[in-house]
C-alpha cells in the first residue's frame, strides 16, 4: 500500500519542494494552502500522514489538529518562527512531532516514517477485536509463508494414517497446542486427547500410568488392576510432551507399541490392541540425544519420518503475532468480566518490539496478567503490562503531560539519539543542529551514552 501525505502550507514554495520530496519517494502527495481547504482534503483522501504549518491565515495549525483529533493519521506541525511553546501545545493536543523551518528533508523523512508506522499500529489495533471471531482452528496460526507452511504440514499430518509424529521446536513454542489442532482437525477428533509429561515419574511409575496394571502390588488385590491412558485414548491422541525425558526402559516399550499397534499392561501377559496415535514434542534435538546414548535411534527413527518444526516467537511476521494474540484475547477474555477488549496503540507498541524469549507461552501470561489488572478499565494499557514493559515508559509517550521546554527537548534529544544507536552524527543530522551543538545539550541535560 502507497503511503500518503496531506501538506498544508501558506507558502507555495513549501509546497513545491516538500512535495516534489515525498513524490520523488513513491508517496501519494496532497497540498493545500488554508487549513479549511486541508480539512476538506482530508476528508476526501483520508492521508496517512498530515503535515501542517502552526502560522496559517484563518484556521491555524492547532485548529487543524484539534479538526483531525481521533482519525486515523498522524500530524506533524510545522513552525517557522521557533514558536516552541506552540510547539509544545500541539505535542500535547495529539501532535507525533514538531519541526522547525526550514526543514530538514532527512529529518522529514525519519519523522513521517515514524508517523506512518504509528498510524498502521492504530488501524491493526482498531480492528484487532473484530477479528478475533476468526482466531480460532487453523486461522490462529498465522498467515506468513513460514507458518502457511506449518499449517500445511499441520494438515497432511492430521489427515494421514500415521500412529506417530514428532514436534520440535523451542520451549513455551505452542507444540501443546499445536497438537490438539492436529487431533481436533483429523478423524480422531470425537476420541479422547490425552496428555503425558514425560519427565513426570520414573519408569515403573509410567509403564502404570501408560500401559495401565494387570495386577496389584504385593499385597494388593487383584482389583486394582486398571487400564492405562493409552487404553483410555484408543481411536485418539496420546501426546507425550518432552519425549526426550522418557526413561530408556519406557522407549522400548513405546517403541514396541508402534510397532505392533499392541501393549501389555504392567504384570500381564495378554497383548491390548491398541488405535492411537503419538503425538511426542522435544524442545530438544533428538539426534543430538541419540548421540549420547539417552535416547533410543530406533525410537528416533520411527517418530522422525516427518518431524514438524514449530518456529520460535521471533521469527514469525508481525500479523501472525496479531493472530495470536486475537487468539489469546478470545480465549482469555470469559476468565477475566470486566476487562477491557482491546489493547491501547501504547500497549500494543510495546508488545510487539519485545524479544519473547519465552515465545507463545510468554505472550500468554504477559496478555492473562494484563487483562486482570485492566479490570473496570477501557483499553489494556502499558500501566498493565509487567515492569520489563513499563520501564520504557517516556514522558513523549503521555501525550497530556504538561513539560517544560527543557524537558521536551531533553526527551526529543534522547529518543532521536536511540533511534539512531547512539550515533551522535547521525541524531544531529536529523534533530537540524550540528554535532557540536547536540554534544553541548547531551551535557547539559546529562543523557546518558
């Protein structure tokens, strides 16, 4: 999608060269000389971006903005007399930034950059809500090349005969979810999902707790017998979570299972026909397990004819990040009456430039905690996320926050310098001063770096 500028300047000389800039650029470019004539621009083109002289003849910059508050662009007002006070009012009437004439083109640039990305935020959030109907079944995986490749392989398994599958993928990457998609989308669906950590108990404790006990325990009488959870899973799904963890004796028997579809229960001798279907997740490397002799290789091959990787967290694209957490809201939100059913643009922000070391499960413990706390409020907001979130809060990002002048240009001066990694040249090109004159302020205003 072409990214579009409204330009609203007295001066037509302003107008010629900024546009000709952003034409030049591959944008939609719109001009207008009054800021009437803008607002009924506006309404017609309905720009990404409006950037807007504070000093208009008629209606000024600042009615301008307050005429655009709540739509979906983002404005950024011009003054050519050094009117930072103004400056400052429309900061705080919605304004996403302020330059000074003349202009600094790549200054322009970075800024209308910034206030396109925002203004998509906005409209993903707007409609996240909307869309959260769609969240559920294989819609919740998300829709990049990386995971309509997932979803494809997800699919041919299902729908397969195969007894066994392996999932590998990091920890907390949706592998216990993925599984039940994979049983609820294929014919077992009507037959029981049952899960088993494996790392839970020892190996006597398992061969009970899967194959079941023909007899008791010395002592016992012979009505404890019982069957296993792979009896009760016949015609399903039994899905062994971390098969990495399974106790060497345990692998020849599960082994043996696949192999000939049959089990004996602890004690007995009669071979159980068994119709299920293994479903086992590592968060490890098997063939690294085989290797140190943990790990059986017959068993390796045989779950290993078609492994499914789950990618991690950071490797998916930003929309299959919105489809997750459209997913977890849905899921989330009849265990939290009250809380708010959409996230505010400050909050989502935050959520999607975090690194989610912990992948899904991250996510859906930040989103669980968040919506409890935001109880009895509008919007989920970055007050609600977990501190790691909140401590990047900056005065800029309170839009009603009375500053000083010399706050204002402080928090100006730091953000453009980390948006550049520190690099003192590079900041000074774009705040319009030289390098000299940003070091004086670094030290005047004590920024750290």
């Amino acid at each position: 999608m072409t990214d579009s500028i409204l330009l609203i300047d007295d001066d037509v000389d302003v107008l010629r060269v900024l546009g000709t800039f952003f034409e030049q650029r591959g944008w939609d470019v719109y001009r207008e000389l009054s800021g009437e004539a803008g607002v009924a621009t506006f309404e017609r083109a309905l720009t990404d971006v409006v950037l807007v002289d504070l000093n208009l003849p008629g209606m000024d910059g600042l009615e301008v903005l307050e005429q655009l508050r709540g739509r979906e662009t983002a404005v950024i007002v011009l003054t050519g007399d050094g009117d930072v006070p103004t400056a400052v009012r429309a900061m705080q009437s919605g304004a996403e930034n302020f330059l000074a004439k003349p202009v600094d083109l790549s200054h322009l640039q970075a800024a209308a950059d910034r206030a396109v990305e925002k203004v998509r935020l906005r409209r993903v959030n707007r409609t996240l809500i909307g869309q959260s109907a769609n969240a559920t079944g294989l819609d919740g995986l998300g829709t990049s090349a990386l995971m309509r490749e997932v979803t494809r392989q997800l699919t041919l398994l299902a729908h397969s005969d195969r007894n066994a599958v392996l999932l590998q993928g990091e920890g907390g990457t949706g592998k216990r979810w993925i599984a039940r998609l994979m049983h609820d989308i294929s014919a077992r669906a009507s037959a029981p999902f049952i899960e088993v950590a494996c790392g839970a108990g020892d190996a006597a404790w398992l061969e009970a707790e899967l194959f079941g006990r023909e007899t008791g325990p010395a002592g016992e009488s012979s009505a404890e017998r019982r069957q296993g959870l792979v009896e009760v899973a016949d015609g399903g799904t039994l899905f062994l979570d971390e098969i990495a963890d399974l106790p060497l004796e345990m692998q020849a028997k599960l082994h043996a299972m696949l192999e000939t579809r049959a089990i004996r229960r602890a004690g007995g001798i009669r071979e159980i026909p068994v119709d299920v279907r293994v479903i086992a997740a590592t968060a490890r490397s098997l063939a690294a397990v085989v290797d140190t002799g943990r790990f059986r290789e017959d068993l390796f091959r045989r779950l290993n004819v078609m492994p499914l990787t789950v990618p991690p967290l950071r490797e998916r694209s930003r929309d299959d990040f919105l489809a997750l957490i459209r997913r977890f809201l849905k899921e989330l939100s009849p265990a939290s009456p009250g809380a708010p059913t959409r996230l505010s643009d400050d909050a989502l922000e935050r959520l999607l430039k975090h690194a989610w070391p912990g992948n899904v499960r991250e996510l859906h413990n930040v989103l669980e905690r968040a919506l409890l706390l935001a109880r009895g409020n509008e919007v989920v907001g970055a007050e609600h996320l977990p501190p790691e979130f909140r401590a990047r809060f900056s005065p800029l990002d309170r839009r009603h926050t009375p500053l000083t002048l010399d706050e204002l240009e402080r928090m100006h001066i730091d953000r453009t310098l980390k948006h550049h990694t520190g690099n003192r040249t590079h900041a000074a090109q774009e705040l319009g001063i030289s390098r000299a004159t940003l070091i004086a302020k670094i030290k005047r205003y004590a920024i750290p770096g």
